[in-house]
C-alpha cells in the first residue's frame, strides 16, 4: 500500500461515538470510500479493470469523490456523470483537480436526472468498452464491502439490536446489517430516506436534502430486510446535523443528521436496545449551505423546531421539507409493499 492509500485508508475508517447511553454512531470521514476501493480492488483481481485502465461512474457527489480520490492515488482514468442540481462548482473543481472528467447533466426538476445521467454514461462505455463501471447501485460488492463495519462494531460494541442508516444505493445499511443479522437474527433494520425519492414509493420529485434517496430503485437496496422506513425532510435533517455538532462535537453532513434524528428517537423509545447509527460524511462539503446562516435563512420555513417524533403513517405519503414521517415496512418485498400501501 502507498502513502497515499495509508492515508485514504483513516477516511474509511469509522470512529464510534456514544450519544447516549444505548445508542452508538459509527462516524465516517467520508464512508464511500470502504465500496469505492473494495469494488476497485475485485475488478482488478478478476481482470475487469486493467492497472491504470479508464473507470466512469454516474454519481451524486461523494461517491465520485471517493472513486476521483483512489484514480488519483493509484493512478485510473476516470469519467463522473452528475446533476446540475447535485454537484456545486466547489466540488466539481475538486473532482477535476484529482484528475477527473466531470459531465454535468442539466436537471430542471431538481430530482437528479438519474436517467438521464445513465443514458450519457452508456454512450461513454459504448466509446470506451474496456472501461470499468463499477455500478454503485446494482453491484453487489457495495454491499459485501461493509462487512469490515460489521466486524468492526460487533468487536466493540458487541450485541446489537438495530442499526439505523440512510439509503442511497442500499449498499451501507444492508450490506452492514445482513452482516449484522447472521449474528443477530431478530436485529431491527430501519432506512432513512427523504421525501419525493423512489425507494420505498414516493414518486420522484425535486428534493433538498441530498446524499440519500433516488430516482431510481437500486437491487442493493433489499426491501425485504427493512423493519421501518422514515422520510426525513431537509429542515429536520440540517437542525439534527447543527445539534449533532453542538452536543457531541461531530462536524457531519446533513445526512448524517437525519440517521441521527431518526436513531435517537428509537433509543428513547427502546431504551433497553443497542441501537447503532450509520453516520456516512463530515460535514466539509456543506460549510457554505447546512451550515452557513445566510444560505439557511433563505430557506422557506427556516428555521424550523426540532421534532420530538416522527408522524407515523399507514400508507405512502409525501410530505414538505420540514416534515419527518415513518411507516412500518415490516420485511415486505418492494412491489408488494409499495403497491399494497397505494392501493393499486
């Protein structure tokens, strides 16, 4: 290993922190990095990616990041696709200073162009068929890499009764509790999305909060481990990241804040339970928006009181940015659930 994947390496590695006497974090520098090298490191040991080969990869921010942070280090060729409405000129310079190409998509509606972006990273592996496209949201290594987490936290924290983290790909929370549930068999899965994503039945929409949800539904995301779901809206999830730094000194992103949100009311309301929260990224790349006053109070409905509980819901149902609801899911497959809870 080279210097520099020593150093990349202390980004994987989660520091655990307690909030509360039954609830744990399992704090990232910037998570994405575990799945970036795992799948880089098995493309290359089965002949997928060739040293120094061309990677592309569509992204929404920080697994480009991760992915633009190994090309530099180890010397790959890579090509992001992202949205207008994802990527800021900030971290879109930082990508090209790393060395990658970036394609940004225009994306009107706010919803992040996910088709979109997949249909211009096609045309680039039809140009380019020798690249590796390491397909974050389908490809099982995601998943299979947050085995080291699991590993991690059993080792020091020992049993545990729920694991709490956002959705995305799918890859962290049920990579990490399918590793958790061979140990655990009755462990408690709860995902944490936003409003107006397509995971578990919303139609896609323009949405705030980003770094969790989609527009479309990823085969890493298996509804069926899932006990719960809770829709977190922007303004709950950047109060949550504000007190996460506040009270504890953990400088994280907003989602981030909206895993703790929804974690710390279920380690009151189970307070006999470990409960465990996946906190994916610092909160570096948010100083000039979550956590800049000026950005903030220019947002409809800021600031907004810090909810006590969610809204639980019997059915699918989106709400605004300042709300914060949550459906039982109870292990349903995807199309079962989703259209049982629309009546279709």
């Amino acid at each position: 290993m080279s210097g520099g994947d020593d150093f990349l390496a202390a980004y994987e590695t989660p520091r655990l922190a307690r909030l509360a006497p039954n609830l744990f974090a399992a704090c990232f520098p910037l998570m994405k990095l575990l799945p970036a090298r795992f799948m880089l490191e098995r493309a290359q040991a089965d002949g997928r990616l060739r040293s120094g080969g061309p990677v592309a990869e569509t992204t929404s921010g920080t697994f480009g990041l991760a992915l633009a942070m190994l090309a530099a280090v180890r010397g790959f060729d890579l090509t992001l696709v992202s949205a207008a409405s994802l990527i800021n000129d900030t971290l879109r310079r930082r990508l090209e200073f790393l060395g990658a190409i970036v394609h940004i998509i225009d994306d009107p509606e706010g919803s992040g162009a996910q088709r979109e972006r997949l249909d211009r990273l096609n045309a680039i592996l039809k140009d380019r068929p020798e690249t590796f496209w390491p397909r974050q949201y389908d490809n099982p290594d995601n998943r299979l890499a947050y085995g080291r987490l699991a590993e991690g936290i059993t080792h020091e924290i020992g049993h545990v009764d729920c694991l709490v983290g956002c959705v995305g790909s799918g890859g962290s929370l049920c990579g990490t509790g399918g590793f958790l549930r061979e140990l655990f068999p009755e462990l408690t899965m709860i995902a944490v999305d936003t409003h107006r994503s397509v995971l578990f039945g919303h139609a896609a929409g323009r949405r705030l909060l980003r770094g969790l949800g989609n527009s479309i539904v990823p085969s890493n995301l298996r509804h069926e481990m899932v006990d719960e779901v809770h829709w977190v809206g922007a303004l709950p999830a950047f109060g949550s990241a504000h007190r996460l730094h506040h009270d504890h000194a953990l400088f994280m992103g907003p989602t981030s804040g909206a895993a703790a949100l929804v974690a710390a009311w279920h380690a009151r309301k189970h307070p006999e339970a470990v409960t465990v929260v996946i906190l994916p990224d610092e909160g570096h790349r948010y100083q000039n928006t979550v956590y800049d006053d000026e950005w903030l109070a220019a947002l409809d409905g800021w600031p907004v009181a810090a909810p006590d509980e969610p809204e639980t819901l019997d059915r699918i149902e989106a709400r605004g940015e300042s709300e914060w609801t949550r459906l039982v899911w109870d292990r349903k497959p995807a199309p079962t659930m989703i259209k049982a809870e629309r009546g279709v």
